[in-house]
C-alpha cells in the first residue's frame, strides 16, 4: 500500500512500530477469510470447553455459565438452518446499505460535492480536524449515524482541503467510534446503559434509583478533551505518516474541487431549502407531547422510540430527496434512470463490505451463542476483584479490562448487561458509586473500538480507506487507529481520575461514593 520514501518517513521509535504493526497487519488473510477462521475456531473451542464446568455465575441467568458446543448435531443444523436469517439481520448491513442509497444520490448528484466546496471556504484548514472530530462525536445522537455519513465525509473534505483523506478518516472514526463515550447532547445511550446500571446496583440496595443523565457533565467535559486530544494525534502523528502514502484510487471516484459555479451554488440552496424544509417537517411532527414519533414514555432520544429507530430512513430521505432536486436543478440528473443509476452505483461500492459482512455475521452470531464471550467478561471481572486493589487503581482496571474484553465483545450494552451486575456491586462493596462505574466502563468501552477487526463497522472503514489506497488492508486501519486508542485509553483515564480529585460533578444526581453523602 505504501510507496515511501524511507529517507523522507517520521523515523521515530512509534514510527517503526506502527510500521511494523502495518507491515504485520497487511500480511494477514482478507477480513473475511479472518472472520471465517475466527468462526471456525470458535466452534473447536466451545467444543472443547462444553464439557467444562465453571463456578462463574451468568448475571443474565443467575446459574453457573454454560459453553454451548457449536459443533453438536442441533447446533450445525440450527446454524445451516438460519444462516441466511443471520446474514440478512445482521444490523450494520441494513444501516449501510439503506443510508448509503440516499447517500448515493446526494453524491453523484454533485450535492455534496458543491456543500463541501462552500464549507471550506469558510473553514480554516487548521481547524478541520477538531471540526471533524466534534462532528463524530456529535453523530452518536443519531446511533450509527457517524460511520455511514460523517467519517467518508470527512475523507472527502480532507481531500478537497488538499490533505491525506485516510488522515480525514481516522479522525472522523476516532471521534465516533474511539470517542463513543464523549457527548454533550443526551443520546439514547444514556438510558440503555443506566438501566443495566441501576439493575445491578439494585443488587445490594434495591431502593437504589439512578438517573439517566448520571454522566452528562462527565461526557460532556470528555468530548473536548478528545476533541483536543484526536486533533494533536492527527496532525502530529497520522498526518505526516501518510504524507508519503500515495493515492492510488479511482480518479473518476475522486470528487472534483474547482470552485462552485452559480448554477451550482443555485441548485446547492434550493436544495439545502428542501432538506430544512423536511427537518422542519420532522421538527413539527415530532413535538407534540403525544407524538406518534415518541415512546410510550414521552421520549424522543429513548432507544425504543419511533424517532430514534427511523434515523437511517431519515437519513435516506434527507440525502435523497436534496441529492434528486440538486441533481435535476443543476443538470447533473435528466432523467429518473440517472437518479436510479447513482443509487446502483453506490451499491457497487458496497459489494465488498456485503461479502465481509456475511462472514462478520456469523462469527458473531456464533460467539455469542457459544457464550465463550461472557465467560471471558466474567471470568475476568471477578479476578480483577480478587486482586482486591485501592479504589483509583481498581476504576483504572475496569476501564483496561473493559477495553479488553471490547477487543472480543463489540456491543456496549452486550458487555455491560454482563459485566455491569459484577463491577457495580463490587464497587459498591468498596465505597465506590455506580455512577463513577459506569464513567469508567464508558472509557474502557469507548477507547479500543478503533483497533479490533471484529467491531461490525471496522470492514466498512477499510473499504472507505481503498477508495483513495486500493491497498489498504487491517494492518494499515489498526496501524493508523492505535495511537488513538493507546492515547484515549492513557488519557482519557487519567482524566477520569483528575475528574474525580477535582469533585467536579459526573452528571445528575451522581455522586462518587456509595452511599451518597447528602448535603
């Protein structure tokens, strides 16, 4: 993937290393043959491990947890049986490929093309980056949102900026998925993860009520800190290794930046007019406190309300509908057979991620029902309480173990609903809030996203990546992504810790200790 010349390349000790990770990396099978090995070893190790008994306890069972043995006559006939559903439900499929149809149209219709021409000549090239990073992690209001829309976005604005588009799109990731845990706007993640939280503290006090809004002022500090934090590690570590890294895509892919002509700036405002027209629409829809688009609550940003699970649909109609207008307005589109044509098009760009994503499904699919992946959040939960370390010590370790077990165990709220039920009593046992838990869980689930193959995203990225490198394989992602997440994970736990000597609020009705010292 490189053409460098070794005279010209940063020559420092992390240079070499991630050099090395790359080289290393790149060397490995294609992410779909890694994801049919990884499946297959799976099923040899529950095999294996059936036949085992564990003291640990399933928190989602309450019994002893069981290995299911994937290579069992049922369990091969259930997989052949349900392969095509597992592939089909697979939830990243049906969030790329639908947003990306809208997505498709506002592209090769010329409309994003023109927006971007008109955001960078008000933009400052020194301040892309932080503009990008915030936009990332902003993006998790709208749940996957970000890695369909924001980080290929952010390698065309690179690009047109006259900079290294992977350098956009390791910026734009690390703010979305390396920066999950960093907000300032309450999303439906707040409420899904302090519902596990206030099950497990219930374990030792059942009284015990928290709010979902409990780490608001934490995330909320914790988004300019990565801000910061991203914007130092792209332009003084990623950018200038890549500055030799040579673009070798498709030129007819690569959007032309000359500047807007007035028949474009023309058709880029009415068409902007119709998409605020249609997010006025939605605005209006949805304010109504008995509001179809509400949960039964009353919520909007709740996970089950009607709005936040018609994001990606949304998504579609805000690009297609002003990617259509754009596009007949300025000619770029004369018939509805260029519009349809746009959208084939775009599919042709996924056909790859389609092929990693039927492989990524059933590893997955099969990592979860052998439950190999809660023995390992369990198993090492309950060590790092035998070690029976100091408090700060034993909040640093839940945030590395954390990260650890993400390495294997991608969803969030997957990994809390098991490990949430040991770190929340446990800490509670030594004095430590479940407030000041859940902070550290979101660090450790947040900074080594970046780096594992087996997040359901990370296929996409790469394919994102080749657009501008054909070579660039999951060496050069992780090689580019690790600094990121050494860094948040150092980082972002020593501020958790300042955080924390500071007595500065995690969020509502949050304390630090347990039991909560009432004024």
């Amino acid at each position: 993937m490189n053409n460098n010349n070794d005279a010209t390349m940063p020559t420092g000790l992390v240079a070499r290393f991630l050099n090395f990770v790359e080289r290393v990396g790149n060397k490995l099978p294609d992410p779909a043959i890694i994801f049919l090995f990884a499946m297959l070893l799976i099923w040899v190790l529950s095999w294996w491990f059936s036949g085992v008994t564990f003291d640990a306890i399933d928190p989602r069972t309450g019994e002893a947890i069981i290995i299911n043995n994937m290579l069992a006559s049922d369990s091969l006939a259930t997989f052949l049986s349900s392969m095509v559903k597992t592939f089909t439900g697979f939830a990243p499929l049906g969030v790329v490929l639908v947003a990306m149809l809208g997505v498709g149209v506002a592209e090769h219709s010329g409309f994003i093309n023109t927006g971007l021409k008109l955001m960078l000549k008000v933009t400052p090239k020194k301040l892309l980056t932080p503009s990008i990073i915030l936009v990332a992690i902003v993006s998790h209001t709208a749940t996957d949102a970000g890695y369909v829309l924001v980080i290929p976005l952010a390698g065309v604005i690179f690009y047109a900026a006259g900079r290294h588009p992977l350098a956009g799109i390791a910026a734009a990731f690390a703010g979305v998925s390396g920066g999950f845990g960093a907000n300032f706007i309450p999303s439906g993640i707040d409420p899904l993860l302090q519902s596990f939280t206030q099950s497990a503290a219930q374990i030792i006090n059942p009284a015990m009520s928290i709010n979902p809004l409990n780490n608001w002022a934490f995330t909320s500090a914790s988004s300019l800190f990565i801000v910061l934090l991203g914007w130092y590690i792209t332009d003084k570590i990623i950018e200038p290794r890549l500055k030799n890294t040579d673009l070798d895509g498709n030129k007819e892919d690569l959007p032309a930046f000359e500047d807007a002509r007035s028949d474009e700036k023309r058709a880029f405002f009415i068409a902007s007019a119709v998409m605020v027209a249609g997010l006025a629409l939605l605005a209006f829809v949805s304010a109504p406190a008995d509001s179809a688009m509400r949960s039964e609550d009353g919520s909007l940003t709740n996970f089950r309300s009607p709005l936040m699970q018609s994001i990606v649909p949304l998504i579609f109609l805000l690009f297609w509908i002003p990617g259509a207008v754009y596009g007949f307005t300025v000619g770029t589109f004369k018939s509805s057979k260029d519009m349809i044509d746009a959208m084939s098009k775009a599919m042709g760009g996924m056909a790859y991620y389609i092929v990693m994503a039927f492989f990524c499904a059933l590893f997955i699919a099969a990592f979860s029902k052998s439950n190999l992946g809660a023995l390992l959040a369990i198993e090492g939960a309950q060590l790092l309480k035998a070690m029976e370390l100091p408090s700060a010590v034993t909040v640093v370790g839940i945030i590395f173990l954390t990260g650890f077990v993400n390495l294997f165990v991608g969803s969030s709220s997957a990994k809390w609903a098991l490990l949430g039920p040991v770190f929340v009593p446990m800490l509670m046992q030594l004095g430590i809030s479940p407030d000041l838990t859940q902070a550290a869980y979101r660090v450790g689930d947040s900074s080594s996203n970046i780096i594992t193959p087996l997040m359901p995203y990370f296929p996409l990225v790469v394919v994102y990546c080749q657009k501008y490198v054909k070579g660039t394989g999951i060496g050069t992602l992780i090689a580019m992504m690790l600094p990121y997440s050494i860094a948040f994970l150092i980082g972002w736990s020593l501020f958790l810790l300042g955080y924390w000597a500071l007595g500065i609020p995690l969020g509502l009705d949050a304390s630090y200790i347990y039991p909560a010292v009432v004024p």
